[in-house]
C-alpha cells in the first residue's frame, strides 16, 4: 500500500531555521504581518521575505496559494515558500493551504513554520492527502518521500489532533491504491486478500464465496460475474468500536473489478478506464480501514460485491431473465448495466443479515451522473431527509461535492417488465435516476438509505485540490465524518 509521507510536530526552535535543507514554508496573512518564525527568516534572507510581502505579487495571491523564492541567501534550503493564509482559517481552507505546501514539496525535506497557527491538524491532513504518488507499477528507482515537520506552537497536542485526520488519509490512500490498481492485479482473488489482510488493524473479514452465494440466492449478483473466469466474492467488514447491541450502519459497495459491458460490450474507446468500477467497494474498504484505525467508537459494517464483467460464452445474454435474493425477477435488458444487480443483492443481504440502523450504498453506477453532474459532485438519492441532511452537511465539512437528486414514482414505472417483476434499466432519460429506483425496490420499508452515484468522482482526469490525477478516494473523508458527527458518542 502507499504509505502517506511522515509528518512530525516540533516545538519552533528558531535557531535551527538557517541549517534547514530542502523547503521551508512560512505563514503570512493578508496583511502582511510575519509571526517570530518568518521575522527569523527575514532576517536569515535579508528581508528578501518582507520585500516579497511588500511586492504586488503578494498581493496578487488569494488564501491558500504558495509562491517560492529559490535558494534564499543565508539559507541552507534550496527554496522558501511563502504560504497566504489567514492565521485562523476553516477547516477547508486549512486543508487545501496543506495541499498546496505538499503539491509543490518536489520529494524534499519540508519545514513549516506554522507558529501558533489555528487548525494546523487540518494542514497536516492536506499535506498528506496531496502527498500522494501510485508508483507500484513504475520500473524507475523510486525516491524517499521525504518527511515534512511541522514547527508550531503546541506540538503535542498538535500531533494528538492530527492522529485521527491522519488515520483517514490512510484510509483515502487504501481507497486510491485499490481503484488505481490494474484489472490483472487487482482480481476479485486479490480484492478479497487484501481486505481480509485488515484483521491485521482489528476488523473483522468474512469472505463469502460462490457457492455461499448461490446456497443464499444471489442469483442477481451472480449472473453479473459468470461470463468471467474469476469468481464472484462478497466481502463483509465489521468494525465493532460502539456499544455492544447497538445496530450498525451499513456501507455497500460496487466492486466490478473490471467492466467490458458484458454481452452488451462497451466501444473500445476508453474500456482501459473500466479498472475503477470497484469504485465504490474501493471507498467502502477505505472508510473500514480508516474507522478502525482511528478506533472509531461506532458500530459499521461494509459489504462488498466482487465481480468481473466478461463477454463469454457462458455471460448473461440481453433478455435473460435472473432472480435476485429478495426473490424478485429481473429482465436484463443491457448487460451493462450490471452494478445495480451486484448491489441490489449485497443490500439485501445486509439489512437481512445486520438490520442496521441506516444504509448508504456506493457505485460508479451511471455516466448519465456525469452529464448531471460533471466530476465536481456525486448525485445523492435518499429516502430519509435526516440521512440525507447529515450526509450532505458532512461531505460538505469534507469538502467532498455530493448533490441530492430526486426519486419518484414516474421513474420507477419505467423499469416495468412485461415478463419479469422489473427490468434492469429504465433506457436514456434519466438514466442515474432510474437507476437509483431500481436500488431502492431492494431497501426495506421504513429503513433509511442513501445511493451515492460517484462514477464522476471516483477517477478524475486532472488534478484535483486534495489528488493528482486518477483515484481520489471520494467518500472516504466524508463518511467517516458522517460516523463520527451521527454515530459516535
């Protein structure tokens, strides 16, 4: 797994400033004031610092942004950035100034002299999270990342503050690894591997082969992975932190290891992208991993289902008609679209297994979210406003885009089957809504549940504020979050 660089809290010993290598960052606010660690290296430079807070460029420069001033005179390190940013900034606002520290970082030592700065944990998370690089695959000799030190005020509580946002990078990193990771390393053998490897961190992993699957009655599910070579799995997590006979929340993810479309196959044309249709069980096992390493004091269980959607001889045809564990037939009208007959079975299974208090389901379900929405926010389907309320006010906290869609009855009636119980795609017109409808005749009455379609934001083509580009680890920040505003304590 890649590991997020180090990040240690100092106390700011002023005399060391000039010795640094690498980069030293400072902190200056838009008014230009330099706290005692900048006024060092003013003096260290020979105002080279106070010249540049004076210049236009400075002033140009909106909160958050970092400029560089390259081998500063009287100083070892080979640059010094200069860091705009309120002395007292928000959660968010601390977060990307700690991304940009680390996007320009380069693989060198890192001293930031944050002084007495609000939220410095918040900084340390962005550092972290920006921090990241998927190399496994790469032959070149592969540098040390290099740590980052953090100066401040109150390093010990600093760091004790940290502790927990750091345990959720980590959890971002598992999710970006898993969704980065190519289809002939990542197989469904090897998703499942991993996950059960977390007994390690104190969860505990069951794995639940084709033959429990089909003694269960997935049929739904299975149908999706029989067309492949690799056998279908589901993967359950419990993270036990709560009281004893507390229900838990239940995660469920999408986990199509690799997505050709089946008999319905895709075009050609960026099938090579299909590797991140595990998406959603990607972010499921991260959130796992992050709640149990910060010994999260909740009660959550995450479900996977671990498929691969293969064209052979013995695939699910277009019109074939499966049945699901509910018991409900399903017409499958379009092969492709097979994550809604993965999840409908996976959900099943967990409110009949768990009768948890909520359920939020994830998966890069539909491209018609991407015409909604873009790759700025998932498309988020409720049917409990107080879920939806509290998801939406934490992915907000998290600075993760989620926007509520709608659901109704006109939408369900286009799922209508003449031969079958339902079909498994309403066709083009809202296809994300649909899609969402289909998911929700497998939610229980009065159970309340969540769809997040994030097939916008599980892989991006660019960078974005917390990731280069590839995986981001959407929804891992976000649902820890929600379990630690709504189910902790």
């Amino acid at each position: 797994m890649t590991a997020p660089i180090s990040i240690r809290f100092v106390a700011t010993d002023l005399d060391l400033i000039a010795a640094q290598r690498g980069r030293v960052a400072v902190i200056v606010d838009s008014e230009g004031k330099l706290d005692p660690g900048a006024r060092r290296v003013n003096r260290l430079s020979k105002g080279a610092l106070a010249r540049f807070v004076g210049s236009e460029r400075f002033d140009k420069m909106k909160d958050g942004e970092v400029a560089s001033i390259a081998c500063p005179v009287g100083m070892e390190a080979e640059a010094l950035d200069v860091l705009r940013l309120s002395r007292r900034p928000s959660e968010t606002e601390a977060r990307k100034a700690g991304a940009a520290l680390a996007k320009v970082k380069g693989g060198k030592d890192q001293l930031i002299l944050a002084g007495n700065l609000r939220r410095v944990e918040q900084l340390a998370q962005g550092i972290a999270l920006r921090g990241y690089d998927f190399t496994d695959h790469k032959t070149a000799d592969k540098e040390e990342n290099a740590e980052t030190v953090i100066a401040c005020s109150k390093p010990e509580e600093a760091a004790e503050a940290a502790a927990p946002l750091l345990a959720v990078a980590e959890g971002v990193f598992f999710t970006r690894d898993l969704i980065n990771e190519p289809a002939n390393v990542l197989t469904t053998t090897e998703f499942a591997a991993r996950l059960q490897a977390m007994t390690d961190i104190g969860l505990k992993v069951e794995v639940l082969e084709e033959k429990d699957l089909e003694k269960l009655g997935m049929g739904s599910l299975l149908s999706v992975g029989q067309g492949s070579d690799s056998p279908s799995k589901v993967v359950v997590m419990q993270w036990q932190g709560g009281e004893k006979d507390t229900p838990p929340l239940a995660l469920v993810g999408k986990g199509v290891v690799f997505d050709t479309g089946g008999i319905s196959l895709k075009p050609a044309a960026g099938m090579e992208d299909m590797t991140m249709d595990m998406g959603g069980a990607g972010v499921v096992s991260g959130v796992m991993r992050a709640l149990a390493l910060r010994k999260a004091k909740a009660n959550v269980v995450g479900l996977v289902g671990l498929v691969e959607n293969m064209p052979s001889g013995n695939a699910t045809r277009p019109g074939d008609v499966v049945k699901s564990m509910k018991g409900d037939t399903i017409e499958v009208i379009n092969t492709d679209a097979e994550g809604r007959l993965v999840l409908a079975d996976v959900l099943w299974y967990a409110q009949d297994r768990f009768n948890p208090s909520g359920v939020i389901d994830l998966a890069t379900l539909t491209g018609a979210i991407i015409i909604g929405l873009g790759h700025e926010n998932a498309g988020v389907f409720s049917n409990d406003d107080d879920l939806c309320k509290a998801f939406l006010k934490a992915a907000e906290a998290a600075d993760e885009g989620a926007w509520r869609m709608p659901l109704g009855q006109a939408y369900d009636d286009m799922l209508k089957s003449r031969i079958a119980d339902m079909k498994n795609t309403g066709g083009r017109p809202a296809g994300s809504i649909t899609a969402a409808q289909f998911l929700q005749r497998f939610i229980k009455d009065d159970m309340p549940w969540i769809h997040l379609d994030i097939a916008g934001v599980a892989s991006v083509k660019t960078d974005t504020s917390y990731a280069p580009k590839g995986a981001t680890g959407w929804g891992v920040m976000a649902l820890d979050r929600l379990v630690a505003d709504s189910y902790e304590g």
